[in-house]
C-alpha cells in the first residue's frame, strides 16, 4: 500500500476531527460530569482536555487500525487521559464505579451503531429536541433554563420559585426520561 | 463550592446523577448530560473553535533553526580569521534567530487567543513597601470569545466593575448604576499604557502591545508539572509608551501556544516607577456622566484644547462662582483615583482555571448589584 504524505494524513486526520468533533465533547462532558468539585463543568478544561484527546490521536494515528471506528478509538484515548490527570489529581474524578463508566461507553457506542452509516453523531443528538419536546411542561422548563440558558440550580430554583433540591431531583429525572426517550428512538431507527 | 456545586455542569457525581439509581441508570444521565452540552454548545460555535485551535496545533511547523546549518559549515573552514567570523556570526545568529523565534511564539500565542475558549487570569500586584506578592488577585480577569469582565479589589474596599460584552464596552458606576458611554475610566491604570488600557481589549491586545513596545528574546523552555512551557523575555524599547514595564517575561504553554503567566517589573528610577505614578489623565473630554446641561464649547480663539494646557486647578483664587465638579461616578474613589499603594514593582497575571459562568456573565445587569459574586 503506498504511504500516505503528511499532508494527506492531516488532510485525512482533519476530516475525521470534524466528523467527531461533537461526540468527542459529549464524551468528555460525560466524564466530566461525574467530577468533583469546581472544574467538571469548566468549558476550558473541556477546551484543553479536546485539545490534548485530539493532539495525542494525532500522534498516534499511525497505530489507528482502520477496520475499527474511529469514535471508540477516540473515546479510549479520552478515557485515558481523563483518568490519568484525575490520578495526578490535575482534575478530580468522583469515586464513581468503573463499571459506570464502561456503561458510558457502551451508551455511546450503542448510539453510534443506531445511526444510519452517513450520519453522524450531532445528526443523531438532534433527536434530543424531539424528547425535549416531548417532556411535560415542568421538566421541559427546567431543562430549558438549566442546559440552554446555561442558568445555574440556585438561579433556575429562584426563577421558578421552587427548593433547589426540587430542581436537582427534577434535572435528574428528566435526564433519565430524555435517555429513554432516545433509546426508543434508537430501537425504532 | 457550595455555589459551584450547584451548577448543573458541576457537580460531584453523587449529586449530578440519581444517587439511588443503578449503574445504568447512571450511565444514561451521564450519557444525556453530554449530549445535551453538545446540543446546546452548537450556539456559540464551540465545535468550530476547538477545531480551529487543534489544526493550528496539529500544522504548527516543526521548529528547526535553518540557519544553525549554515553554522557548521562555516565550523569546518579553518584560521583564526574564519574562527573570528564564526564567532561574531554565531552571535549574530543567535541574536536574530531567538528575536524571531520570540516575536514568533508570541504571535502564535496570539492567534491560538483567539481561537481559545472560556479562560480566567488573575492578577497579583506587588507594591512599594511590600515583601511579597499578595495571595489574593488585586483583579480578576474573565474572557469568552469578545466579551470580556474585569473585576478589581478597589483601594477603598469596593469593587470596580468593567466588561465588554456584544453591545459593547461598559462599567458599573460605584453609586449603582451601568455606564456605557465612557466607560474606561473604570479601569484601573495599571491596566493601561499612557491611557490606553492595555487589558480592555482583551489578554490578546495585551500581547499584541508587547510585540511592538519590548524587544523580544526567547528564553531556555521549563518543565512544570509535567507541561512544558516556552519562555519570552521582553525588555521596554526606547520610546515605547511609558507606563509600560521595563521588563516582561511571558509563559506560554508549549502544547496549546496560549498564555499561561506574565510577570512585568518595573525597575526602580528615580522620579519614575510604575504606572500608578505617572500623572492624572486630564479632566474628561466627554460630557458629564451624571444628569445635566452639558458644558458650553469654548469660544472661538480662545485658548488651545484640552491636553496642550495643564488641567485647570481644582480651586482658583478669586472666583466667587466656582463650584468643584461633581465627583465623577467612576473615577471618584475607583481605581484611578489616587496611588493605590505607592508604585507597583511587579504585576502578575496568571491563567487559572475559568468557571462555567451563567449565560449572562459578561452582562453587566449581571452586575449592577457591585458586588464581586462568583458563578
């Protein structure tokens, strides 16, 4: 096979940078958010983790083996390097179950295998606004407010006029309904 | 940390997801949270600027000084007159090569500023009189694509208040209040240059000003915790603006080109010593902040405009009429007000971690209350 020129490696590593762009800041908002403490939802620490996850794959590209996707390859590297900095403490993971975060990954690769092969993870995220939708009202809100609006617990609490802990449990639900909603969605394409 | 913790992007794991739900329930809000963040990110182009950031990095041409070639060809040639030449050509080289390769970082420093997210600088200030430099940042500095918010400990115990956001420049008046149309008077003068603030534009202008006020030399790389960082030493140019440093040294992180630390010194010369000594600004050309008639424009042929006279005195002889000007909303008791401590010997700006900040962080309605609030 001949060897590619750098220049079509970056061409070609590029590409696939774009296509996953997306997904990979999904993954790591996932890990983040089960981080303890101030810098989980920091979106430059996102901004840096995406750039190191991307620059390390880089590096690596040659040790890709193409007959295997792309995105799970991405998402080990991420993995790894979250949990790495989390045990030179540069960022602190929660004690969450290992086995949570393997479930993260099936989570991830069970949507990519239900996405039709010319689509891309951001085309399937965009079932999100239909189980958005589909919310009852109250949740809807808060989700709008929380997500969208980028408005913290405290604030959506006070704007709402309930207990923060409401806001939080509600959150959590409609996290777990949204979930169920897409992976219905996922059964049916 | 009790506020960071009530953020729906932050919080520990065993508050974020349902802590009496199964691993997999688990996994599914987790799943969705980054789902969720992706989808509403699309707005403010996040995909695109991290994206743009990482093929800066991943075309970064790899630094081989060229000319170090031409240095060991001319090694081989033998006599004392070659070995001379070598040696005034060696120093030449290194001069001129580290100069470019320093205003090179810096301007790749620049340019991955841009393109770089959410980022928070402290600042620390050391002045006259003090040992060491304080643990508590005299201002805090937050930036997010255009919009920017600088928050300073004022002298008199306020908080001076400034941003930028997409209406544009603004401050929180200390009496309450937001200003819009002269706003940087609210900024403190070690943020400035003769005037001009250096930091309202952003930690980016800030660089762009070095480029063109310090000769720049590339120092020896340093290893910290693992990041490596490239080292920029820069020394005030003859006639360059003079609240300017007389010294800069830069830490850009080697990975990523964006600006990790920047200490300034400001050398001991009589009669001269950092910013906060330089003059008074002259009296506002602007109208009055506050309600009222705005003032007359001086006659024709009468005396030169404001800037070629010394101001006016505060209290001339003679003038039954006189009536001291109204404090001015901002500059009265604000960071321009009056030396803060004596002069500054060191400023310190220092990239730290940056919060999720509310949606209307760089608002100032956000605010108007005065008050530092953190997100």
């Amino acid at each position: 096979m001949p060897q590619q020129s750098h220049e079509d490696s970056l061409t070609e590593f590029e590409q696939l940078a774009r296509l996953h762009a997306e997904m990979l800041s999904a993954y790591l908002r996932s890990l983040l958010g089960s981080v303890r403490g101030g810098l989980g939802g920091s979106r430059s620490l996102l901004d840096d983790l995406f750039q190191e996850v991307m620059v390390v794959a880089w590096r690596r590209m040659k040790d890709f083996d193409r007959s295997r996707p792309f995105d799970a390859w991405l998402r080990g590297i991420a993995r790894n390097l979250v949990l790495e900095q989390s045990r030179k403490k540069s960022i602190r993971l929660a004690s969450i179950d290992p086995r949570t975060l393997d479930l993260v990954d099936a989570r991830y690769d069970a949507f990519a295998a239900s996405l039709q092969p010319s689509s891309t993870f951001a085309d399937g995220i965009d079932r999100l606004l239909r189980c958005l939708a589909e919310l009852p009202s109250g949740m809807r809100e808060v989700m709008e407010l929380a997500y969208a609006r980028g408005m913290m617990l405290k604030q959506v609490a006070s704007s709402l006029g309930l207990e923060e802990e409401t806001v939080k449990k509600r959150v959590q639900r409609s996290r777990g309904t949204l979930a169920e909603c897409l992976r219905k969605q996922e059964a049916v394409s | 940390m009790s506020d960071q913790r009530n953020s729906p992007l932050k919080n520990d794991a065993e508050d974020f997801v349902s802590p009496e739900g199964a691993a997999d329930a688990q996994a599914d809000e987790l799943f969705v949270h980054g789902a969720l963040c992706a989808l509403h990110e699309r707005a403010d182009g996040a995909s695109e600027r991290r994206l743009e950031r990482l093929n800066q990095t991943i075309r970064k041409p790899a630094q081989v000084p060229g000319r170090r070639i031409a240095l060991l060809r001319l090694r081989r040639l033998s006599g004392v007159v070659i070995v001379l030449l070598a040696t005034l050509f060696t120093a030449w080289i290194f001069v001129s090569a580290s100069t470019n390769q320093a205003r090179a970082t810096l301007m790749a420093s620049i340019q991955a500023a841009r393109n770089a997210g959410d980022r928070r600088y402290q600042v620390h200030i050391l002045s006259d009189g003090e040992q060491n430099v304080p643990a508590q940042p005299e201002a805090v500095f937050d930036s997010s694509g255009p919009n920017l918010l600088l928050r300073v400990h004022a002298p008199q115990g306020h908080t001076a208040i400034a941003g930028k956001d997409s209406i544009g420049e603004w401050a929180i008046r200390r009496q309450g209040g937001i200003e819009r149309n002269d706003p940087r008077r609210a900024w403190p003068r070690w943020a400035t240059a003769d005037g001009e603030p250096i930091l309202a534009d952003s930690i980016d202008k800030l660089l762009e000003v070095l480029t063109t006020g310090f000769e720049l030399t590339i120092l020896d790389p340093e290893v910290v915790d693992g990041r490596s960082f490239r080292r920029i030493e820069g020394l005030k140019r003859d006639g360059a603006s003079r609240g300017l440093a007389d010294r800069v040294e830069l830490w850009i992180d080697a990975e990523t080109m964006i600006l990790e630390k920047m200490e300034m010194d400001w050398i001991e010369r009589p009669g001269q010593r950092g910013p906060n000594v330089r003059p008074p600004l002259p009296p506002p050309l602007s109208p009055p902040l506050r309600d009222g008639p705005r003032p007359e424009p001086p006659p024709p042929g009468g005396p030169p405009p404001r800037g070629l006279r010394p101001p006016p005195p505060l209290q001339p002889d003679g003038d039954p009429n006189f009536r001291p000007p109204p404090p001015h909303p901002l500059r009265e008791g604000g960071p321009n007000a009056e030396l803060r401590r004596g002069g500054i010997r060191k400023l310190i700006v220092s990239r730290t971690e940056a919060p999720e900040w509310p949606a209307n962080w760089f608002s100032p309605e956000a605010h108007e209350d005065g008050t530092w609030g953190e997100p």
